[in-house]
C-alpha cells in the first residue's frame, strides 16, 4: 500500500465516507467506524493518535479509511479542490472495497 499518512495532516470525510457512517453498509470493524464517526475535519492525525492512543495503530485504520475512499487526509493548510480521481471511482458499497479494508486491517494489526 505504502501510504504514509503525515501527523499535521487533517483528515475529513468524503461524500463516501459521510454515506458510510449514515448507512452502515459496509461492515467495518469496530476500531475503523469509531474513528471514521470521530472524523470531523476540525482535528489534526496528531490529536487522532492522542484520543485514540488505546485503540491499537491509528496509521493503518487511517490508510485502510483512505485507501477506501472514506477519508481524505491533506496536509493541513492545503486547498482542497475536487477529489482526488481514484477516490471518486471508488464507491464505497463495493465488497470488494471492504475485503480490501479489512485484509489490510487484519494483516497489519499489533497484538493487543
């Protein structure tokens, strides 16, 4: 995947990411919808780690969100213009979106 998600970036929803949290369709695990629901464009990835800091790597349920197309995380600062063409042609009620999230979740998770 070799995402690296920077710690002064502000992660904010897109429009698949706002339908996801009002509809629920995709079965995310637990850790990722909590942090996704918290995602309100106001806090830093930096303050994410700091609220989230039990829940286990706050990095790879951010990549795994992004790679989905449910977060956009930008440098904070940075103009946002329209999405970013790969993020529109990933719709968020595809299954094979959700294996991908959740193989890269499984795979990547520290052992609690």
């Amino acid at each position: 995947m070799g995402l690296t998600v920077r710690h002064d970036a502000i992660p904010t929803k897109t429009p698949s990411g706002q339908a996801e949290v009002d509809r629920r369709e995709m079965d995310l695990p637990w850790r990722a919808r909590a942090l996704l629901v918290a995602i309100r464009g106001e806090q830093t990835v930096a303050e994410l780690h700091q609220q989230f800091r039990d829940k286990g790597d706050i990095d790879v349920l951010l990549e795994g969100l992004v790679e989905l197309g449910l977060i956009d995380c930008r440098p904070a600062g940075f103009s946002a213009a329209s999405p970013l063409p790969h993020l529109q042609a990933m719709g968020s009620d595809t299954p094979q979106a959700t294996q991908r999230l959740r193989a890269f979740l499984f795979r990547r998770e520290t052992p609690q």
